[in-house]
C-alpha cells in the first residue's frame, strides 16, 4: 500500500507532522490515563505554562504560541475537570485563570512522574539526533514566523524541474518509485527485485547511470537508469514518476536527460522493454525517438515475462 503523504514530500509536511504527532500523542494519551489523570495530552502545557502563576488567555497563548481559540478550548475543558479556575483580576475585563488545588496536585504529578517517563520515551525516538532535530524544528517556526505557508506559497513557481545524479541516500526513492509502479500494474519479477534492492552493484558499477527527477516543493518525484548489458549496448529501464508529479511533464525532462547521458555515454544500441499497457510511457516514448523493433524482441525480451513491446532509440542514428 501506498503512502500518500509520504510521496507528496515537502508539499504535504503539515499532514505529515499532524500524523506524526497523532502516533506521539496517542501513546501520550495511554500514560496520561495509566496515571490516573483526565485529560489529554493539548492540556499538558497549560498545566505547565499555569504552574508559574496565573495567566490571561492572551498570556497562555502566547507563551504556548498556539491560538487564543485553542487556549480557550483547553481552559474550559479544564475548567469542567477543576484542575483551573479563574482568579481575581485588577481589570474585570481581563480573564485570569489558575490552579486550582488539584490542578497544582495534577501538575506536581505530571511534572515528577509523567512528564519524565514521556521525555525519556521521546528521548528513545531520537537517539543520537535528538539536538539537531530539535534544532531544525526550532529553525522551521522562527520561518513560519517571519512568513507563513501561505505567503511563501503566493510567490512560489512550481517550473524548476532539476535533476540528481545516483548517490545511496537517494537508493529508496529508485525502490519505492519503481516498485510502486510495476506492482500497480503487473508483480515484481526476480530481475526487478535485483536490481530494485542492490541499484549500485546491478547498475552503477557495471557502467551504467540512474537519474532523478526532483520538482520544487514535491522532492525526488521520478528515477530512470541506464543498464549496461554489452560491450556498449545500454537498456534504459526502471523509468517512473509518482503521481504527486502529474502534469509537470516530469517524466518528459527525465527521458531527455536520460537519452542524451546514453548519447554521451555511447549507448548502441539504446533500447528498452515494455509492455502495452504501459500506453501512455509508450507515446512518450515514440515522441522522443524510440521505435518499435523485433530484433530488440529476439535479443533481449525474454528478459522479462511482461515484456511484448520492444524498442531501440533511432532519432539522430544514422
């Protein structure tokens, strides 16, 4: 099964953060009941940011840096628990809130006991890049605050199509693109799980190259290789682009790049095998110089059992 808010990248980083906390905050919510409390995790920095003396809604918020509805929300529901309750104000217009006692017995628990066993837990996740990232969350806020989502949105042009050559970090994105494509429309065969799970030794090293598409705001969004299978002789395979990049005529840019690295590789002759369903890759494929060729089929097809569309690059060969 696919993961959606993975694929979409940076594009999708607040789902993919709120779906991050839901995991946290959901075993948060078991420990907070283990230990006998009723509330949930959201009240926890009240209850801290309250341990310091009483607040106004406009205080909390600020110091929690979440809205003024949420701080209002949280308030209430704690309220109804009578772990807060409003305080004297010198100003009736001002709404102070604070502990009540068993809010500062609820607050003394979850500081001496909770909050240390949750740390630790959060501490475990992170183990050995627990500053840096704290650091880099630290780094994305100070961002948004001098401008949001939306502001950087409105100036931002998504035309800059660029490509990344090979490197083992970017190993996964030439699996899971591939592996994601072929299992939609056909299964993975043995050829494709060896050079899928070892692209270094089965394509690289012999000789040949793999190429990525990355698409501003979306990240790595398709991959294509070159497999040397001759003296200069070159298959371009494992060609896929992930759904986040429909209509960036990213796979376009991609086969491109990747007919004229065969160019300078010497590529002949450059081939590649399909099957007819592949309709759409197919046209591309035509458009950009590819025919259809039996000889290809009688030399090479049987390498997959998929494989009933054969075709060798012929534009600019003479």
């Amino acid at each position: 099964m696919r993961d959606v808010i993975a694929d979409m990248g940076p594009a999708f980083l607040g789902s993919r953060l709120k779906r991050l906390a839901e995991k946290m905050q959901a075993g948060a919510m078991s420990t907070i009941a283990d230990a006998g409390l009723a509330m949930q995790p959201g009240h926890m920095a009240v209850l801290a940011a309250l341990r310091a003396g009483p607040m106004t809604i406009g205080q909390l918020a600020e110091t929690i840096g979440i809205s003024q509805p949420g701080v209002t929300r949280s308030v209430g529901q704690l309220g109804n628990l009578g772990i807060l309750a409003d305080a004297p104000a010198a100003d009736q217009r001002t709404r102070l809130v604070e502990l009540t006692e068993a809010g500062r017995a609820a607050a003394h628990q979850a500081a001496s006991d909770l909050w240390p066993r949750i740390g630790m837990a959060a501490q475990e996740l992170l183990d050995g890049f627990e500053d840096r990232f704290m650091a880099q969350i630290a780094a994305i806020e100070r961002a948004l605050d001098e401008a949001s989502i939306a502001e950087r949105a409105a100036r931002a042009r998504p035309d800059g199509l660029r490509l990344r050559e090979f490197s083992d970090d970017l190993a996964r994105d030439f699996h899971d693109i591939n592996a994601q494509w072929i299992n939609a429309m056909f299964s993975l065969e043995a050829t494709d799980r060896e050079v899928l799970e070892n692209p270094r030794a089965r394509i690289i090293e012999p000789g040949g190259a793999i190429l990525f598409v990355e698409a501003p705001g979306l990240g790595v969004v398709g991959t294509c290789a070159l497999q040397k299978t001759g003296a200069s002789s070159f298959e371009l395979t494992k060609m896929g682009v992930r759904e986040s990049a429909r209509g960036l005529k990213a796979g376009e840019f991609l086969l491109d790049a990747m007919i004229a690295r065969a160019g300078e590789m010497g590529a002949d002759p450059l081939y590649l095998l399909t099957n007819r369903k592949c309709a759409a890759a197919i046209h591309l494929y035509e458009k950009l110089g590819f025919t259809h060729d039996a000889e290809i089929m009688a030399s090479y097809g049987a390498r997959y059992a998929r494989c009933d569309v054969a075709m060798r690059y012929t534009a600019g060969v003479a």
